[in-house]
C-alpha cells in the first residue's frame, strides 16, 4: 500500500542516518588514519588528582627486582610509601559481625613498613576476616582503618594488593595474557606483564593455558597478579597453602624480598613457618589479638619455665594416670605419642627427671617410654599459654615442612648466616 512505502527522498535519508549515527563519531579515526595514543586528562580536583596511579618513571634506587622502576610518588607528587618509621596500616578498635557471631571483635593493630607481619590462628580465628576488611571488601560495623592516613574506600583500595586464599583464574587464558589482561584493567604498562612473568619463574610458560598448570605454577600466578601494581602493600592470606616445599621456600624468598621496601601481612596455620618468616605476629582467638609482638618476644616469656617432652608408645591414658601427681606448673599437654611437661625454673631438674622416672615406675600399668628431652618454648607453646587450648594445624594438606632444610632460624625467624 501507499501508506507502507518507504520515503527515500534526500531528506529523510539525511533524517534517519543522522539518528543511527553513533554517538562522538566525528571522534571515530579515518580507516585511512593513522590510529592516535588514548590520553586521558587528569582530574582537576586535587584530591581526585592524588587517587591517581602512581606513574612508572618515578624510581627508587634500592629496588630489590624492578631495576629501579618502582612507583614511589602520585601523580601529585606526594610520596606512596611511608618512611620506615611511619605507621602505614592502622587499624583502630574495628568490629564486623555475621549475625549472631563476631568475627573480628575489637582488633586494633599498628603496621609499619619495611617488616614481615604475620596473622596466626585456627581455622575460625578470625584472620581472613580481618584482611578483607583492610582491602575494603566488606565493611567494618564499627572501628576505622587507615592505610597511609587515607579512610576513603577508593583510596586504601589503590595501595593495597591481596592474595586470597581461594584464587580464581580464568583456566581457558594463557599464562601472560593473564597479566595483560589486568594490565589493561589497571592502566599498567603491559610491559610490567613479562617483568613479572620473569619474575615468579613462569616465562617459559607464557603460551601455556592456566588449565594446564600445576597447583605451585598456579599459586605463583595468582602472587605474581598482585604484584604487577606494585603497591605499597601486599595483604598475603595463606600465601604458601598447600604448596611443597621447594615451591614454599621460593615463595618465602620473594615475599622476604619485597618486604625489603613494602609492608607485607600474611596470614598462617603454621605456626613454624610464621616463627621463621615474620618479623612480628600476631595471634588471633575468636576474633580478638590475644598477643602481638616479635617471635622472640612473645618466646622470652616461656623462659620462666621448663619443657621436656615425653614420647612413649601405646595407649596415653596409662601415661596420664602416671603423671598426675608430679609439680608441674601446667597442666601436661598431649600431642599423639608425646607430652610436654612444664616444670618451673626455681625447680632441680634433676629432682625433676628422677620424680618422672620414678611415676613412670611406680604406676602398676606398663609404659614404653620412647624419648625424653627437653625442649625449646615455640609460638605454639605461647598460643597455648594465652588461650589455654592446644594449637590444632587445620593445614594438614599442606606440603610445607615447617622444618626443612631452608637454613632459616626458627626462633629469630630470619635466614641463618
């Protein structure tokens, strides 16, 4: 009909191709064009201005890895990182509750730069909370978090980098496509993208799809994304779970190595591997700090007393019964086929080994006594001590041996010379 019969006068040609017209097209490139560089004009507001990435000329000259191509200022010119003796993490009496429970109870903590700062407890305890908390992904019901003297969401956000626990990677990707990717999301230099790469030892795995690699391989990746920003501060949840140990010593050495100019906060079910590898802990207990301070510290408190391990053979209840009339100063603690005996200072040990051996005679139920030594307090002994519950490693599955031959000092919890 008439009526259904399509204008196709100049006028109305110009009409409707005006109306289909994307929009900024007039800012579309000529297909005969070179294509120009995207430039984004920086924020006039100078608060807005110092949310901004830090730009990657500015250097710091005692780079452990980046040969010197470290950010260290925003696009204002104010420092990133805090000087050594300068709090960069602050968190200040902060509650977050999921119901009826309470996750993280009235937490306050001071981080500084420059150190290894380790978050221990159970399973439950309350750590992963807490970090998620610091990176501004769940907010806290009361309390207030800094980081550099920054409160904004936006803010902490752009200085923090975190490793959860349970990563997700996109498995169809290929290994450096990976980085690119979130170097595109994040204005980085994708350049920063094959660094790392080389960095975390996967650079004869870039073609590789992320679905071929191994557990390790995967842990790597995932620490090396939250590298490529490289912000001030690293927020590590279990970094080394269930990885073996030649992979966890690896991955020792590289958060050693960038706690050289940041701060890093790990968190770990084994309490060994935190002795060794942080420079102050802190120990978690139904969401509260119930200790904070250096290994050592925390150690020199058990000083006061004297251990000695038992091992035996068999059922532990005759042990048990045979031990319940010696002085100890605590009560004994069993752990499988040993039990640790605390005795006081002030008491003989030899008075003390001959009354052992004495009750392990007398008792009428026969007892295979394996070893007796004594032994040195550990964070464990400390966790035992301000909580009254033995310390059970959830991280069964974890590949790690807390004593292997890594050369590292477990009480100091730095590397032996």
């Amino acid at each position: 009909p008439p009526a259904c019969t399509p204008d196709t006068s100049k006028r109305h040609v110009a009409a409707t191709a005006s109306k289909l017209r994307p929009r900024h097209a007039d800012r579309l490139p000529c297909p005969n064009q070179p294509r120009k560089p995207l430039v984004v004009p920086l924020p006039t507001n100078p608060r807005e201005r110092a949310l901004q990435p830090a730009p990657f000329n500015a250097t710091l000259p005692d780079d452990p890895w980046h040969g010197g191509s470290r950010p260290l200022a925003s696009q204002d010119g104010t420092r990133r990182i805090a000087r050594k003796d300068a709090t960069l993490i602050e968190i200040q009496a902060v509650t977050k509750r999921f119901g009826g429970i309470t996750a993280v109870d009235d937490v306050t903590l001071t981080i500084a730069p420059g150190r290894i700062t380790g978050i221990i407890g159970p399973n439950g305890a309350g750590k992963t909370t807490l970090f998620r908390l610091i990176c501004q992904l769940v907010r806290p019901d009361s309390g207030r978090i800094a980081v550099n003297g920054e409160t904004g969401e936006l803010a902490i956000k752009r200085q923090v980098g975190f490793l959860p626990e349970e990563h997700r990677l996109y498995e169809q990707m290929r290994t450096l496509d990976y980085l690119l990717y979130f170097c595109d999301l994040s204005s980085i230099p994708r350049s920063r993208a094959r660094t790392v790469l080389d960095r975390i030892g996967l650079s004869d795995r870039a073609r590789e799809k992320i679905s071929n690699l191994s557990k390790g391989m995967r842990q790597k990746l995932s620490f090396g994304r939250t590298l490529l920003a490289d912000p001030p501060a690293l927020i590590l949840d279990e970094p080394t779970y269930g990885l073996d140990p030649n992979t966890s010593r690896e991955v020792r050495g590289w958060i050693r190595a960038e706690a050289r100019t940041k701060m890093v906060l790990l968190s770990s079910h084994n309490l060994h591997e935190a002795q060794r590898v942080c420079d102050r802990v802190a120990i978690m207990h139904h969401g509260r700090v119930v200790a904070e301070g250096t290994p050592r510290a925390l150690i020199e408190t058990f000083r006061q007393e004297v251990l000695i391990d038992v091992h035996f053979a068999g059922n532990p209840g005759p042990v048990a019964r045979a031990l319940e009339a010696l002085p100890v100063s605590r009560p004994a603690a069993f752990d499988g086929n040993r039990v640790t005996l605390t005795f006081s200072t002030s008491a003989n040990p030899y008075a003390m080994l001959r009354a052992l051996l004495d009750a392990i005679e007398a008792h009428p139920e026969p007892i295979v006594i394996t070893r007796i030594a004594p032994r040195e307090p550990c964070l464990e002994d400390v966790f035992f001590n301000v909580t009254g519950e033995r310390y059970a490693v959830a991280d069964s599955r974890s590949g790690d041996d807390s004593r292997d031959d890594t050369g590292d000092d477990p009480e100091s919890g730095t590397e032996a010379p």
